[in-house]
C-alpha cells in the first residue's frame, strides 16, 4: 500500500497548523493549546455540550452526515507528557465525541486518522483506518518527538485495517487495541490490559433502534419515487382516464410499499436475532414474502386490480424492497464482517434485480392484456 507523502513541509498537515489558519478560531470542543517539542497542539475537551448533542442528533437523521468529521493529526486531552499514552482514532466526528467523553481525568494524546468521516469499523473495512494512514499520521504528527515511549492504543474494531508489523517496521511503534468501548478506556489504561468482558461486542436492541433514524431517512428518498411510478402505471388505462381517482388509486397502493420499506429497516433492527437465517437478505426475503402474502390477500384495502399477474408482480416487488433495506441494514451492524457484507450483496443484488424486472414484466403483460380487452 503506497503511502501519501506531505504536501509540503511536515508541519503543514498538523492540527495545530490548521487551527493557526483559522486565527485561532477554535472549534467549539477545544479548550486551548499546548506547548510541545513540535509546536503547539490543540487540548480538547471532555465533555460534550449542546452543539455536539445536536449534531449528533442531525447525524442519527441522516442531515449532513458525509461531512460530520474533524481535522486529522494530533490533540491533547489534559495535561500530557512524554510518557503519556497514544489513542488512535477516526475523524468522524460522533465516534471522536464518543471517544472524548469518556476521557475526563486523563492525560493522554490522541492521533485521529483521516477516514473520510467514517467510523472506525466501517473505515477499517474500506482501508481508510489503515496502515498506511496510521503510518502516515505517525511521521507527520512527529509523535516520536513527542512521546518517549514507542506505543500507541488503537480500538479493536480498527485491527481489520492495520498491520500492526507494518506499522512497528516503519515507524518503531507498536501497536496494542484497546477495548471494544470508549467507556471502557480508564479502566483499561488504569490496569494497562482488557478484561475479556470489554473484548466482547454487543448489539442489543437498544443499539439497533439507536441507528434505525438513519435507516429511514431511505423513505424521504424512494417513496416520491415509487409514487410516480405508481401514479405513471395506473395513468395508463384503456379510456377515460380521471387523475384524480388515478391519484388516490396510487396513495393507497403506495402504503404496503412504505410498510415493506419499514419492515426492511425497523423490522429487521426490532427482530434481528429472532428470525430465521444468518444472511440479512434472507431475513428480509422472509420478512417481505409474508407481508406481501398479506397484500395480495387483501388486495381490496390497498385498492389494487383481483388479477393475478398484479398479485404476481406485488410479492415480487414488496419481497425485493424488503430485502433490499434489510441487506441495507447490515452495514449499520456488527453482526458481518465487511467481506461478508460484500459477498452477501455480490450474490443478492443480481437477485433482487432479476425479481423486479420479472415484476415490471408482469405489470406490463397486465396493462397490456387490459388494452387487448
């Protein structure tokens, strides 16, 4: 892996540099600067306020989600020496805060990684929390003038992405994982080891509503969409054509489709280790072939034509969405790992693409059948 050299002169990528920029205009989670052999390097807080709970908030809804980050390079929490630790973590901004809070009482540095504003097991995955970024970071941060020690912590979730034998040959550190949680972190740096307790991963049902906002911010996407899809199919009739019945027609049609979407994301988050198969697809596959059963057998309250070939086409659109969002879902876990999750979509995707087309042929056979007379 080729590593990114400088863009100039080794200060010109540290934090402290970036803040000078800026006149000094701190961000509102650093407290001050401190003086070090390599300059001065912002001190963050530990606690988070209201400006860090709202965006937080915008994140969980999906609002400006791409661009929540921090600037990459080094940062001081308290009041740190040379023999301090080393914590290594994402620039994304909620795992930063996560990171911090948990902090309070400590003297320590912090090296974050520019991952594109991606947390650390996802970044781990797309090779942003690396190798060649830690080692990067390292030689530009001159940690090696700041610390005397040669180790720096990283989390266990970011050991996917870093070869640790990489990292000692090229800058003399070696690297250690701290616990699964940040809020693990002081009892982990007070006995200098993790418990088993603190190696292993939860996702309780808790942690799985907690990313669901994000999940259906997809509705605000697709539903407009499936609408005028909907409104378009039911436009094309033999005769007169009313747009008003038309409209309603397509509202009504519309709400098992949004309900697939919700069984895909809040569905799938709410009953995840309780049904059947270990593929999220499948699960959803399951989930979406009862809900359109249920559709099709009520056709009349969603206002869809008794015909079989529109029931045809129904369980195979609701079946696909519904597996769709859940295969979504699997990212925002950590039940997969990340080849998992790309095996999974290699193999689904084709799938679920050849369902839909089978579909829409059937809706169009439909159509045309009632053309035909």
């Amino acid at each position: 892996m080729e590593k990114n050299k400088p863009c100039c002169a080794p200060k010109c990528c540290d934090t402290a540099q970036s803040f000078e920029s800026q006149n000094s205009n701190f961000p509102s989670w650093v407290v001050d600067e401190i003086d070090t052999p390599i300059g001065k390097i912002p001190r963050i807080k530990t606690q988070t306020d209201f400006s860090d709970a709202l965006g937080a908030l915008k994140v969980r809804l999906g609002i400006n989600r791409d661009n929540y980050k921090v600037p990459p390079g080094l940062y001081a929490v308290g009041d740190p020496t040379e023999n301090s630790p080393v914590l290594a973590t994402a620039n994304y901004k909620l795992t930063f805060d996560g990171l911090r809070k948990e902090l309070p009482g400590q003297n320590l540095w912090i090296i974050v990684l520019d991952t594109r504003g991606i947390n650390v097991w996802c970044a781990a995955g797309k090779g942003t929390f690396g190798t060649a970024e830690l080692i990067r970071r390292i030689e530009l941060a001159r940690l090696e003038k700041v610390v005397s020690h040669k180790n720096i912590i990283l989390p266990q979730l970011g050991a996917p992405g870093v070869a640790a034998h990489e990292v000692r040959k090229n800058t003399g550190f070696k690297v250690s994982y701290g616990p699964v949680y940040a809020k693990d972190l002081p009892a982990f740096l007070q006995n200098g080891q993790a418990t088993t307790a603190m190696r292993k991963v939860h996702f309780t049902l808790v942690d799985r509503l907690i990313v669901i906002p994000v999940e259906l911010n997809y509705i605000f996407k697709v539903v407009p969409a499936l609408f005028i899809l909907l409104l378009l199919f039911n436009l094309v009739s033999p005769g007169e054509v009313d747009f008003l019945s038309s409209f309603m027609q397509s509202v009504s049609n519309l709400v098992p489709y949004v309900i697939a979407i919700v069984l895909g994301t809040v569905g799938i988050a709410a009953l995840l280790p309780y049904i059947p198969f270990r593929s999220f697809a499948a699960k959803g596959l399951l989930l979406g072939l009862a809900w359109s059963a249920f559709t099709v057998r009520h056709y009349a309250l969603f206002n869809f034509p008794e015909n079989s070939l529109v029931a045809a086409a129904n369980i195979l659109f609701l079946t696909a969405l519904t597996s769709f969002f859940a295969l979504n879902f699997t990212g925002s876990t950590t039940y997969t790992s990340v080849s998992g999750v790309q095996k999974e979509t290699l193999y689904t995707i084709p799938l679920l693409a050849v369902g839909t087309l089978i579909g829409l042929g059937l809706a169009i056979a439909y159509k045309i059948m009632l053309f035909r007379g």
